[in-house]
C-alpha cells in the first residue's frame, strides 16, 4: 500500500509521527509531502528532527498568506505531485488550510482521500478551521475519527457509512514524549519553578487580531497570580507588536514556542495551562494539568467534564480559573489508549480501495 500524507503546519507534524512510525512498522510505502504552510525552525524543522520523522519527500514552500491565497497556491502545487506519485491512500490531517487543499486536490484527480482527525466540530462558523473540517469530511472517502462525539458529528452529516473510530493519534505521541521526558526537569526562565507556573498560548485569529480581544487577553493572562510562560506563536508577536499591545504584564513572560518534547516536559510541570489551541487543550487532559480555554466552545468537550477543562470566553474568572486546583477525579482514556497510529493503518489497509 502506497500512502501520501500532506501536512503543512504544527499540529500536522505531530500528528505525522506516530502514523509515519506505524506506516514503516508496517512495510507500508509512505511519501510525505510539506507544504511549506509553517517554515519558521520552531514551527517545522525541530519537530521533524525530535519526533524522528523522515524528512518531506516533497516540499511546496508555499509559505503564509490569505487564506485563499495560501490554499489555492498549494491546490496549484499539488496537481503534479499526486500525479507523479499516484497513492492509494492520500492522507490528511487536521484542519488546517494544509487539510483542506490536500484534500480537494486529491479528490479531483480522483485520488482516494482519508481525513484523519475527522469529525470534530466547535459548529463556530467563524473559524477558518471549521471550514476546513466540514468540507475537508465531506469530501474524503474515508473519515478516520478520533472520539464517539466526532463519530455522533459525521452520522448527524450523513457520513456514517465513511466512518471509522480509530482514536486520537496525540495521544500516541503525546504519551510516548511524556514517557521519554519524564525524567527530565524542565527548562524554565529564571524566577519559574516546577510545580508553580502555567503554560499559556495564543493564537486564533479570533483572538488575535481583534485589538479590544487582544488586548482584553494581555490583561487577563496579566492578571493571574502566579507566573506564566507564555510560549508565542508568530501571529502573536506580530498582531500585538502592530497594535501596539504589551504582552509581558503582571507575572508573564514572552518566550518562543517550544519544540514538542519541551513542550510536553513543560506542561508536564506546570500547575496549569491556559489557552486557544484545540492540541493544547487535549494535552493538558492527557498529562493531568488543569486547562483554562479562552474560547467560546472547543472540539474536545470530553475534557470539560469533571473540571479539567473550563471555558472563559469572555475573559471574565480567568485569574482565579487559572490557578484552581487540580480536579480529583479520574482522567478517563476518552482520547484512546496510544495505539490510534496502528488502527489507522489497519483501517487505510481494510478500506484500501479496489
Ligand atoms: C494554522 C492553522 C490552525 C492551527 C495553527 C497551528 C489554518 C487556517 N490554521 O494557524 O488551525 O491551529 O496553524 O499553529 O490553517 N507565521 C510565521 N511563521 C510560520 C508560520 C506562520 O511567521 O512558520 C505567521 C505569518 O505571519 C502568518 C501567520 O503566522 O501569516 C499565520 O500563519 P498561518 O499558517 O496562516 O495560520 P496559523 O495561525 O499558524
């Protein structure tokens, strides 16, 4: 079997790795194809390097733009190389404009598409990612879900026939980073200590490029009585550096995003998380620290239960959520166990077309 995935930003890279590990396991063909979405070292090159992916055979190098800009000049780039490569399986990933070309290109050139991570809904009609999840899941001929919410979504949609729950492929490699790293103590500014400090991000547009949103954000993460290591995306820096918005307030300390292993090793130690990434959120979960998500909704509402999770979407508690106290109950493994990578492999082998 012969699988081509398409990936372009973060989130991707390590959702890649434990299905590359999986496909190579397997004696499985894998061309990996980048396309260029995220560059920067931090955002692309070290994840590739410490989660032991193979390196791209393909890189488009389409780089950042409006989103029809940027979707559209990957559509242009990838007619050739699913031409070139004629996969059985074209794999994508997320929810990402990656996602989206990935799979309109394949599905034109008649290529079968599986949609990896399908299913997942925030039903927020403002998101660019909800846009790429919906039409991404109704175009792939096989939809690879990660929970039985994603599943209940694609049945409600009418794609329960295309639908198969294979579990979350973080949790496969957010387990398995936190087994390599938990030894290691993590590595923190001067003036954080294990045990005392959250982990913050922020990078939604909706967050971000609103400047009354943005700055409400500054001054809510610049409220919280303890220190933050707020790790910032380069939308981030931009956004605010334009607007003229202060980020490092109160306890908080700016520093670049971190590789997944320090990532991990950091939340890891934290007393908490505050955030708008859906992974974060989930990471959270999965490595016991309690998530505050300056969101209206989220993807993953299995992490809201029992308190782990606590949405703040008009900014108001955020300095007193942030510091609650761990829940007490149980983290149960709504997310799979760590052997998605695996099912998704025996579900592309079983469904293989004909
Ligand atoms: C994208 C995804 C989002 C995902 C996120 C993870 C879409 C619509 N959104 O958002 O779902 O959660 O990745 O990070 O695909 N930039 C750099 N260097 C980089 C990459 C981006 O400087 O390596 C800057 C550029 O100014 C760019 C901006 O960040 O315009 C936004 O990047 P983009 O890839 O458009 O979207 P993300 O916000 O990263």
């Amino acid at each position: 079997m012969k699988v081509l995935s398409i990936v372009g930003a973060r989130p991707q890279f390590v959702k890649l790795a434990p299905v590359a590990a999986a496909l190579s396991a397997s004696g499985e063909t894998h061309v990996i194809v980048h396309t260029g979405q995220h560059y920067d070292e931090r955002m692309s090159d070290v994840f590739f390097e410490d989660l032991r992916i193979p390196q791209p055979d393909v890189h488009l190098g389409v780089g950042s733009g409006s989103h029809g800009a940027q979707t559209g000049a990957m559509l242009g780039a990838l007619d050739a190389v699913l031409d070139e490569h004629r996969p059985d399986w074209v794999l994508v990933y997320g929810d990402t404009n990656s996602t989206l070309a990935g799979a309109v290109s394949a599905v034109k050139m008649h290529l079968p598409v599986a949609h990896l991570e399908a299913g997942l809904r925030s039903f927020n009609r403002r998101m660019p990612e909800e846009h790429n999840r919906v039409l991404t899941d109704h175009a792939a001929d096989l939809c690879l879900a990660p929970t039985h919410a994603a599943m209940e979504h694609l049945a409600n949609e009418g794609l329960a026939q295309r639908a198969v729950l294979v579990g979350d492929v973080m949790t496969d490699i957010c387990f398995l980073v936190r087994d390599r790293v938990a030894g290691n103590a993590p590595d923190l500014p001067a003036g954080f200590t294990p045990g005392d400090y959250l982990v913050a991000t922020i990078h939604r547009a909706d967050n971000t490029d609103d400047p009354a949103r943005l700055e409400g954000i500054a001054a809510a993460l610049g409220s919280i009585p303890a220190p933050v290591l707020l790790l910032a995306h380069p939308r981030l820096v931009a956004r605010a550096s334009e607007l003229g918005i202060e980020l490092a307030r109160g306890q908080v300390t700016v520093t670049r995003p971190l590789p997944y292993p320090d990532m991990v090793a950091a939340v890891l130690h934290s007393r908490g998380v505050v955030t708008d990434s859906g992974g974060l959120q989930k990471e959270a979960y999965l490595l016991g620290a309690p998530c505050t998500t300056l969101r209206t909704e989220t993807e993953w509402p299995e992490t809201l239960a029992a308190g782990w999770n606590v949405l703040a979407p008009d900014l108001v508690g955020v300095a007193e959520y942030a510091v609650r106290p761990r829940p007490e109950s149980d983290r149960p493994p709504v997310y799979g166990e760590g052997d998605a990578a695996q099912r998704v492999v025996r579900t592309l082998t079983d469904r293989l077309p004909r």
